[in-house]
C-alpha cells in the first residue's frame, strides 16, 4: 500500500508550463553565509564529537569535508540536519538559529540530507520513492511534484529505472536514489555522507558529473550549497573547491584543498604519515 496522497498514475513525462571565535586556517567563504556553526559541541560522554566548532558555508559553495574515522564528520551533518542536539553552541541557516527546528522543520526550511547506508523504500518504485520526498520534502502536489521528480529523476540518471522496485537496485543506483530523494526536497544546502563509498573509478566518476552540475539547478533557479562528507578523496579534489579536516571534533584546516592535502597535521592525522618537516 502507497503512503497517503501518493499518485499512482502511469509514469509520463509531464508537459512543461510556460511561464564568534576565530578557527584555525579559516577561508572566507564567498558571498553572504547560507550556514554558520557558532562554537558548536556535542559529547558522548567523555568523547567530544564536535568540540566549539565555528564553520561557515556560502551560498552556491561547495566544501568538502575529511577526517580519520571517528573526527565527527557524521556527526557534523546530524547537528547540521537536526539528528542530534548540540551541547552548547548555535546552528544558523539562512540567518535564522534552527536549533529548536526537528529534521523535518529543517528540511522545508531548505537542509537536504544523504546517509552513508541508503534506506529506500524497497517496495516501492524509483519514481514513488523520489515522488514522496517531493511531496513530504519540499511541500509540491498533483503536477508540481510529478514535475520536481522526473526533473530529480533525469538530473541523476535514474529515469530509465523508474518504475523498477528500488529493492532491485544495485549500489551504484541505490546511491544515486539516495541522493535523487535529498534533491527531490529541493533543498538550498545538501549534505552528502560518503555517497562514493564502495563504488568503482567509473561510478565514482558518474557520482563526479552529477554533484559537480549541481550549482547549476533548474529546481531552484539558483545553485545549492553542497557540504560532502568522503573518503574517496579523488572525488573531492575533482568537485570541491574548499576542504576542511576534522579531528576529535575539531577544525584542524580549512582552506584550498591542495593546501589542507599538504597540511602537515591533517598528513599525520589523516594521511597517515609522520612527515612533519614538510614546510
């Protein structure tokens, strides 16, 4: 059985309508602040996850985000989306503080979300999967969503699956699936969690094309803000133009990502090299 209000109506392309504290290494980012993190911390326990970060992300900006297992990256975005609490500190998007706002709250106000494992609906198809994030997501019914979706659908190279049961996917288009539902919320700031984990070269680089033409967005009628939280530091390198390291929940350098990658402490803590004579 299909969520309330969701259409099961044949899959047809639609016709369109005419009509605070200083952080270490810290770059300016351009144009007006869409998210500010201001001395923002989160402890589980004795373990700091976030610990006084100051952060700021530009409108259209794309930052990518590295780190030893375990510096708080993941933990970074579930403050940022409204998964968890900080201790102390102010979240601020769009220049209003959401830290009152639940996940849902935050997503109409415009903050998309990808997770490491994706959890599609399996039962349903791409399209009913993706139609339900335009509708719960961004608010769209009847024409609209159907539109928002196909539009997401083709943005992501999913169309030729619509109508499959998403249980049937592979991982690469579960991947895009997962980031094909953030999208379809139409959101102004998109946090992508290791969306290139366990892919191949040419899936990564298919993964590449798509987030890179993301500032670019009909959607919106203006480019995103992406933060990309990822291993497969190829794919930043190629996409980014910003790069910050986190360790123990904190900023360790921020700035082009050929100068954090040359960093002589993100070599030692993330690297994992002990070359600290590197100027």
């Amino acid at each position: 059985m299909l969520p309330a209000g969701l259409s099961t109506a044949p899959l047809s392309r639609p016709t369109p309508e005419v009509g605070i504290p200083e952080g270490p290494r810290v770059a300016v980012s351009p144009g007006p602040n869409l998210l500010e993190l201001d001395r923002v911390s989160k402890r589980f326990g004795r373990v700091p996850v976030a610990d006084g970060l100051c952060l700021s992300v530009g409108e259209a900006e794309l930052v990518g985000v590295v780190g030893p297992n375990g510096a708080g990256k993941t933990s970074l975005f579930s403050i940022i989306s409204g998964d968890l609490s900080p201790d102390a500190g102010r979240v601020i998007f769009a220049g209003r503080v959401v830290n009152g706002l639940d996940v849902a709250s935050r997503c109409r106000l415009g903050i998309g979300r990808t997770y490491q494992i994706p959890r599609p609906f399996e039962q349903m198809t791409v399209f009913e999967n993706v139609l339900l994030a335009s509708q719960s997501g961004a608010g769209l019914r009847r024409k609209a969503a159907n539109e928002n979706t196909f539009e997401v659908l083709e943005r992501t190279g999913l169309a030729p699956d619509a109508n499959r049961r998403a249980g049937q996917l592979g991982l690469l288009s579960r991947k895009r699936l997962e980031l094909a539902r953030a999208l379809a919320t139409r959101p102004r700031l998109l946090l992508l969690d290791e969306v290139a984990a366990g892919l191949t070269d040419p899936e990564v680089a298919e993964l590449i094309a798509i987030v890179g033409q993301l500032r670019a967005s009909p959607t919106t009628g203006s480019g995103m803000a992406v933060v990309w939280v990822e291993h497969v530091v190829r794919a930043l390198t190629a996409t980014v133009e910003r790069l910050v390291c986190l360790d123990g929940g904190a900023i360790i350098a921020d700035g082009l990502p050929e100068e954090v990658l040359a960093d002589p402490m993100v070599k030692q803590v993330y690297l994992g090299t002990d070359d600290l004579s590197s100027p």
